[in-house]
C-alpha cells in the first residue's frame, strides 16, 4: 500500500509541475499582449485539468502493458490505442465538463460530435501517447536491470560452483595420499597408524563443518596445517622438520579454508619425498599494509626446467583467483640455496576468532592412543 500511495503521489506530483510550467508560461504571454488577468485563475484551473490527466494516467498505464508493441502486433496494437485514445479525450472531456460546471461542452458535442471528437482527441494526443512513452521506457529499463540482476546472480553461484569444485578436488587429492601413507604403515607400527587416522578424522570432521565456508581465520587455517604436519611427521618421522613463524596479530585474518595444506604438500613431497635428506619447511605470515603475505619455502630441487603444476597448487591459484580477482598474487621462486618458496598476498580482512573453535584442534579428543610418535611443532611467534 505504501508503494502504490507513493506511485500515486508521484504521478499527481508530475502532473502539477507541468500544470504549473503550462500555467506560467501561458501567463507570461498573457502578459506581454496586454492581459491582465489573475495568475491564480489561470493555475487554478490548470490544476484541475492536468489533475484529470492524472486521474486517467492509469488507465494509459493499462493500455500500454495490455496492447504492446511487439513485433507480428505492430498495427494491433496502434488500432487498440487509438480507440483507447478516444476514450481517454471522451473521459477528459466529460471530467471537465462536470468540473467546470457548464453544459456549453455537451451542447457542442450533440451538435458537432465528431468534429468535437477531433479536437479533444487532437488536444489530448499530446498527453496521451508521451504516457505509452514513459511507461515503455519504464518497462525497458526494468526489464534491464533484472536482466543484470539475473546476471549477477548467475555469475556468482558459477563461480560459488567452481569454488565448491576446486575445493573438492583439493580434499580427495590429500585424502588419498593420506590413506595410502596410513595403509603403509598399518603392518609396521599400529600405534602411529592410529594416531594418523585420528588426526585425519578431525580433518575430514573440519572439512565437513566448512564445507560451507570459503573463508576461516588464519589462526583455524593453522590448526587445520597442524593436524597435516602431525600426519607427516609420523610418515618420515626425523626426515621432516616444519617451522611455522607467523606474526602477531594477523590470526584472525580471513584466509580461503585449506590453503597452506597443497602448498605444504607440494614442499613435503619435493623436498622431501625425493630425496633420503632432512627436509625442511618453512611457514611464514606477516601484514604488509592492507595485505598479508604468507610464504611456504622447502630445502627441495626447486624448480625443474619443466615445471607442471599439480593439482595442489593449480586449484590453490584458481582458486585465489574466483575470490579475490586482481587483489591477489601467487608466486613460486627458486631459492639461491635450492628449494622453492612459494608466496601468496591477499587483502587483508579480519575475521571473528573464535578460541572454542581450537580447543578440540590442540587436544584432539578424538585421539584413541596416546603414542609419543607425534613431534610438536614450534610455538606461533
């Protein structure tokens, strides 16, 4: 109701403006030819003729979305508004009439009807057809702005797919790895096995909770890394070692859910997986003005002369690319010393931490043996 009182205001409105501007301008000649008479007459009386066009705005409003201009209808359309048109005048005229109180109009008209017909319609032209204009172009411009909206939405549940798709593949890749590394080691040590299963339990148990949610603090992203590395440590025991080092204050930065997890994986299996020495990893985070910037560097072969991205680290960049567009980088360097460092910079958005959310992440309730195959990692600067 309160819509429609608005659309009603806004036509009368309309209407008295152009009253007025009709009223001022026929005065102003009155004037210059040596007429005197009252302004106020004048813009009385053009009030409540415009406020018939008003009234019977309406009903041009129904003629236009009834009788369209669409292509096969062109000249049904044209004969539909002309006969409205002439109801239009015919009402305009007997509002007038009735308004102004005199009978001079329907004396003419049954002496003259057709030749009064003419004028009024004639008259009434100007007012009528600017009507169908308008709506149309209402119409158009509607029609437009759904067709962006529809748009829109389109390209965001696309790229919500494709986010949800990326993110998929990213999950079952290190699942497998995993499961093979637990059914290697079942026959060889059952305590360090089991302890692996439970901390891929939480894992699977925290991908399902954010199965949803395309971004989590940094501080979740890291517990989430934590329970990898443990898995990992127990596969090469004393071959591996993992250092994280993240600066103080950007926990609660929000970060694409599962994003150090390929990337430490691809420094695992190239720095360490293929060679019999120690392996080493470095995890680093730090703000830069509005961006943070997170690093994963190993002691591997670095770089080889032919390098193909794995499904890690494609889907990792694919999918900074849907989130953040042009506001994100993601750079893979040699190191002088061998190895490779990769970098990531995102914008830099705080999060809401919540520390229940970590609890069950650092005391793994879920463990079902107590085997001291586990090496913490370093404490978070």
């Amino acid at each position: 109701m309160k819509k429609t009182w608005l659309k009603v205001g806004a036509v009368f409105a309309g209407w008295s403006v152009l009253a007025i501007m009709w009223a001022t301008s026929a005065h102003a000649r009155l004037v210059l030819a040596g007429h005197l008479d009252p302004f106020w007459t004048r813009l009385f009386r053009s009030l409540l003729d415009y406020w018939i066009y008003a009234a019977l705005t309406p009903l041009v409003f129904w003629a236009a979305w009834k009788f369209r201009f669409q292509r096969g209808r062109i000249i049904r359309a044209i004969l539909a508004h002309t006969l409205t048109l002439a109801v239009f005048s015919e009402l305009h005229r007997a509002a007038s009439g009735l308004l102004a109180g005199s009978s001079a109009t329907a004396l003419r008209l049954g002496t003259h009807p057709l030749r009064t017909l003419w004028l009024n319609v004639d008259n009434d032209l100007w007012m009528y057809w600017p009507l169908v204009v308008i709506w149309n172009l209402i119409q158009y411009y509607s029609q437009y702005r759904e067709r962006d909206v529809m748009a829109a939405r389109l390209e965001t549940q696309l790229a919500r797919a494709q986010l949800d798709l990326l993110k998929a593949q990213i999950q079952p890749h290190f699942l497998f790895n995993t499961l093979n590394s637990i059914a290697s080691l079942m026959h060889e040590d059952a305590n360090v096995a089991d302890d692996m299963i439970a901390d891929l339990s939480y894992m699977l148990r925290q991908s399902l909770d954010l199965q949803a949610d395309q971004e989590i603090s940094l501080q979740h992203e890291l517990d989430l890394l934590e329970a990898y590395v443990r898995i990992q440590k127990r596969r090469f025991e004393d071959r591996l070692s993992v250092n994280i080092d993240i600066t103080a204050g950007i926990r609660d930065a929000l970060v694409p859910s599962f994003l150090c997890q390929p990337l430490v994986e691809n420094a695992i299996r190239h720095g360490i997986g293929e060679h019999a020495r120690a392996g080493v990893v470095y995890v680093m985070g730090y703000r830069r003005d509005e961006s943070i910037i997170l690093q994963v560097r190993d002691n591997g072969r670095g770089l080889p002369a032919h390098y193909t991205e794995g499904i890690g680290l494609s889907n990792t960049r694919k999918r900074l690319e849907q989130l953040y567009g042009q506001r994100q980088s993601m750079k893979l360097e040699g190191n002088r010393d061998g190895g490779l460092t990769v970098t990531i910079e995102l914008p830099f958005r705080a999060g809401t931490f919540m520390e229940d959310n970590h609890h069950d992440s650092n005391g793994h309730s879920g463990r079902r043996t107590a085997s001291p195959a586990a090496h913490p990692l370093p404490a978070e600067n």
